[in-house]
C-alpha cells in the first residue's frame, strides 16, 4: 500500500470547507473530487476532476449534485467556476446545472520590454510587503468586497501561510488599491 501526501491546499480545504468537499472511490481508489464554497449568496465551484477512463459513468453529476447541497439551505443567486473553453464535456455538463460561459477567455503573448516602452508612466504606486497576519487579511478583503462583491478570507488565510507564500499590497497614496 502506497500513501500519498494530500496536497496541502486540498487539506486546508478539507479542514475549512469540509461540507464543500467531495470524493468518489470505486472499491480501492479514488475516481473523482470535487469542492466548492459560498460566501453570501455567491456559490463557486473550486474543482471536479474524474479519472478520465471514469468519466462517463455520471460520476461527473453526482459530485456535481453534491456539492450544489452546499449553500442549499441559503438564498445562493449566483453559480460560477472556471473552466477551459476546450473543455466541451465540461462545459455540457456545467451548462445542464445553469450555469453558462460568460467571457471568453483570450491568451495574450508578446514582449515584455515592447509593452513596458509604450507604458506613459503617469501614476505610481507605493507597495509593501504584508505578513501573514489578520490584519493583512482584513486589508486583502477591503479590496475584495468592491470589486468581487465577496470577501476571500480563507483564500488569503492559506495563501498567506503557505509555504514560501508572499503578498504585496499597492497603494496609491495612501489607498490600497490591489494587491499580488
């Protein structure tokens, strides 16, 4: 018997949003996961992923389904995840739960340095280093609520204790106003 070390953000997920997390198992292995979370009324689909020689036996729908139950309870108006366009079985099976493409998603690639000379600097921003801490939290999420509509406190929580995991927030003048 081998024993896999779980990936870390798929155990901090586990531990924080253990209603949002599902796994399928036929008889001795793991076929599919998939995890989600709400915050407020916004319901996101994190990951679902089957075993590809698993993927037509509606395993798919029936973590799907579960993970639908999480918010179930709470006035949930608005379903979103991230998926790849090419990705059709996905996106088949994401469109019969209501939930359709928005945007297109582009890939840009050109020259760094091109783009960098055609930049008019006309505003700078200040930036700093922010230590995992709560109040580097609550600063992350005071630029979250405005332009998300949600704040993502776990995801900072993890990101910013995570190993080797550094965040900068930008200031102009003395407002945050992003951070990386």
């Amino acid at each position: 018997v081998q024993f896999i070390q779980p990936n870390p953000y798929y155990a901090f997920c586990l531990q924080k949003e253990p209603d949002g997390f599902w796994v399928a198992e036929n008889e001795t292995e793991i076929v599919g996961m998939a995890f989600s979370w709400f915050r407020g009324s916004f319901w996101f689909l994190g990951q679902l992923f089957i075993v590809p020689t698993c993927q037509e036996g509606g395993i798919g729908r029936k973590l799907l389904d579960k993970t639908l139950e999480l918010g179930s309870q709470v006035n949930v108006t608005n379903r979103a995840l991230i998926t790849y366009p090419f990705n059709r079985v996905s996106t088949a099976l994401y469109m019969r739960y209501g939930m359709y493409p928005r945007e297109p998603i582009y890939r840009m690639v050109g020259d760094g340095a091109v783009a960098r000379s055609a930049h008019k600097e006309t505003e700078s921003f200040n930036y700093e280093k922010l230590p995992p801490a709560a109040a580097t939290i609550r600063q992350l999420c005071s630029i979250d609520e405005p332009v998300l509509g949600i704040p993502l406190e776990r995801h900072h929580e993890y990101f910013l204790n995570a190993h080797g995991g550094t965040c900068y927030i930008f200031r102009r003048e003395k407002n945050p106003e992003g951070y990386a």
